[in-house]
C-alpha cells in the first residue's frame, strides 16, 4: 500500500512559510538530491494555497499527479489536477491502494492538520532550516498518527 508523506522545510521555530506565505528563506542544500527526493513519489496533496502558488510560480507540477483540497476551487477551472472537496478519507483510500510510489502531501499546514486529523498520514518528516522566523505559518505540533483506516 502506497504512503502519505508529508515532506516539509520548517525553520527552527516550527514555522513552513512566513507572514507573507512565502518561502523564500528555504536555503538550497547541495548535498540533497532532489532528483532522488523527487523520484520517490509520482503523487502530490495540495491545499488550495500551495496550489496557486505553484500554478502561478512553476511550470506543471513536475510530471506527477496533482490532488488539490479545496472547498472554493471548481474541477472545470482546474483540469491539470484532481478537485478534493469531500469524502476525502474515502478517496484518500483508494488513491493509496493504486499501484504506484509514494504519495507526497506537498505543503499546506492546514491540510496537513486535517488529514493527519483524519488518520491519513503516514509519515512525518521535516527537513529543519537553521533559521528563526518568529512569527509565521506554524508547522504543526506531530502527534500520533497511523493510516487512513476505513
């Protein structure tokens, strides 16, 4: 069965964006292989956000899959990515019992509240940066989580 990864940058006080949602202070590592990072997954989970800060700053989504959560995007506007508005756990499901890598759960600290909420996180693992941001988009506190059951 395929995993929910939720992969994120936060700073040392906890923060994935600041006050302006962007993420700019994120330092290019050169030891990463972002090729290798990339190659792990064929999927990716958005918000809404996160969303239309790729489809305005970068070109498609890299050759992988695209779900976005959003109760305001309609599917008809949007027709490079999947629209999730309900019945999430359900879909969540099925997308993980598909053949195929690993699902990324790209960015997004609310969706990552809410399907981890849900149950529907496998994993958490931040990349920390050394910097302090002090007050920004929180990176929420891990707690326990297990795999969407239902």
């Amino acid at each position: 069965m395929r995993r929910i990864r939720y992969q994120v940058a936060c700073s040392l006080d906890g923060y994935i964006a600041d006050t302006a949602g962007s993420t700019g202070w994120i330092v290019n590592e050169p030891d990463i292989d972002f090729g290798a990072l990339f190659d792990q997954f064929d999927t990716l989970l958005m918000g809404r956000l996160t969303y239309e800060g790729l489809v305005k700053d970068a070109d498609g989504f890299w050759g992988k899959t695209a779900l976005v959560f959003s109760q305001t995007l309609r599917q008809e506007d949007h027709p490079q990515v999947t629209i999730i508005s309900e019945d999430i756990q359900t879909k969540l499901k099925e997308l993980r019992s598909q053949p195929g890598k690993d699902i990324w759960l790209f960015g997004g600290g609310k969706l990552f509240q809410s399907l981890l909420d849900l149950g529907c996180v496998d994993t958490i693992e931040p990349a920390i940066i050394p910097i302090l941001l002090g007050e920004d988009v929180l990176c929420s506190q891990p707690r326990h989580f297990n795999t969407c059951s239902l």
